[in-house]
C-alpha cells in the first residue's frame, strides 16, 4: 500500500514540474513571442497569395479591354510612350542637325511602306504610325545620331526601341525579335539597332529572286514587318514628316 502511494506522489510530482515549467513566465513569454511570429508569417504570407491573384485578375482585365477596346490601347499606349518620353531627358547628345534633315531621313530598314498613318489594320486598330514590310532578319538601324530612351518589351508592341534624335521628338520602333544597345546610350547615324524575325531564305531563294523579273521583284520575301511612330512632344505625327516615305 505504501509502495502504491509513493508512486502516485512521484507521478503527481512530475506533472506538476512539466506543468510548472511550462507556466513559468520566461518559457509562456517565450511560447507566446512564438506562437505570434508564427501567426504573423502565415497573415503575411496569405496576403502575399492574394495580392498575387488580385494582380493576375487586374491584368487579365487589362489585357482583355486593351484588346477589346481600340480607344483605351491607344490611350494607354500613348500615356506609356509618353512617361518614357518624359522620364529621361536628352541633354546636349542629340544631333543639332536633325531638324535640317526633317522630312529626308532614311527609313530605318530596307523595305516597303505597307500601310500608311492612321489607318486601321485588319483588326480595326488604327495605330499613328506606319507599318513597313521588309526581309526575314532584316538589320534595323538608327536613321540619325541619336540618344536610346528605352529598349525591350512595350504593351503589345513587342520588342521596341525608342530614340530621341532631338529635344521632346521621339522615334518608336517596334516589332523588332532583337535589339541592341542600351539605354542612355547615344548612337551615330546607321548604328545597328536591331534585327526583324523570321528564318534568313537559302541562298538558292535568294538568287531566284534575283533572276526573276525586276518589275516582280519588288515586295518579294518581304514576310516581316517593322511599326514606325514619331512624336512631337506629348503627341504623335505622320513619320513623313521626317522620313522618306516615298
């Protein structure tokens, strides 16, 4: 009997030590500083999750009305050209004889005009710039000494690049599979900007093309095609303005 009740007190004795210590004001501090940092990770690692979606949802909406809505892309595609405009500003790396060349500049690839300014493309968008066609791989230069503002993916357009020849005008193009450069940089007359996409014709193409009818010639191969926009400050204007259209 006595046996018996030794056991028990030790074993009460026990419980109390574990319930003790666990009461103790150091070690509940200590539990509750955890337990709290615990619950502040997972409150900020669910907000994380939700901005993610809330994020994702918003731009699927973006991306949705942009495509749908043809006034709302080119308000928010002017406002985005429009902020890189003015977000960097050229000082004396312009070239001063850019305005002396307005209206004669050379079209920064080799190719056909295909659709003018301001007109609506097959999917009733009408962008102010003009599209010109020209080879598969084709080299895209800078048609005059100027200041890149902005390279690399814009909106829908692509990779783009976007030039300032003088103060507050700018030369977007767009559509371009590679580009060169950075930017900041200032780039004299004919510095490679970068190439157009699609896979370079076989040579044996490339000489049926040239012995084929001269009058035929013209357009052939031409599958890619390069956007040209020029603005005047805050707007945009017919790049004949500047380059040689015809």
């Amino acid at each position: 009997m006595r046996g018996w009740a030794a056991r028990g007190f030790c074993a009460v004795r026990q419980n109390m030590a574990a319930i003790g210590g666990y009461l103790h004001p150091m070690t509940f501090a200590a539990t509750y500083r955890e337990e709290r940092l615990i619950a502040r990770r997972s409150r900020a690692r669910t907000a994380r999750i939700l901005g993610r979606i809330i994020g994702f949802c918003l731009t699927a909406c973006l991306v949705v009305a942009l495509r749908t809505e043809p006034q709302l892309r080119a308000m928010v595609e002017g406002m985005a050209l429009s902020v890189i405009g003015s977000s960097q500003q050229a000082e004396e790396t312009t070239d001063p004889q850019a305005d002396a060349i307005k209206g004669d500049l050379p079209l920064p690839v080799q190719g056909q005009l295909l659709r003018e300014f301001n007109v609506a493309d097959a999917a009733g968008i009408t962008r102010p710039g003009v599209i010109l066609a020209a080879r598969p791989r084709a080299m895209v230069t800078s048609p005059v000494t100027a200041t890149i503002l902005f390279r690399g993916p814009l909106l829908d357009y692509g990779n783009v690049v976007i030039l300032e020849p003088a103060a507050d005008v700018l030369f977007v193009i767009a559509g371009l599979a590679e580009v060169y450069g950075e930017a900041g940089q200032v780039i004299p007359t004919g510095s490679p900007i970068g190439l157009l996409g699609g896979e370079q014709p076989a040579v044996d193409e490339i000489l049926n093309q040239t012995n084929a009818n001269p009058t035929t010639i013209t357009g052939a191969g031409q599958s890619e095609t390069l956007y040209l926009e020029v603005r005047e400050g805050q707007s945009p204007v017919n790049p004949a303005t500047w380059f040689a259209l015809e």
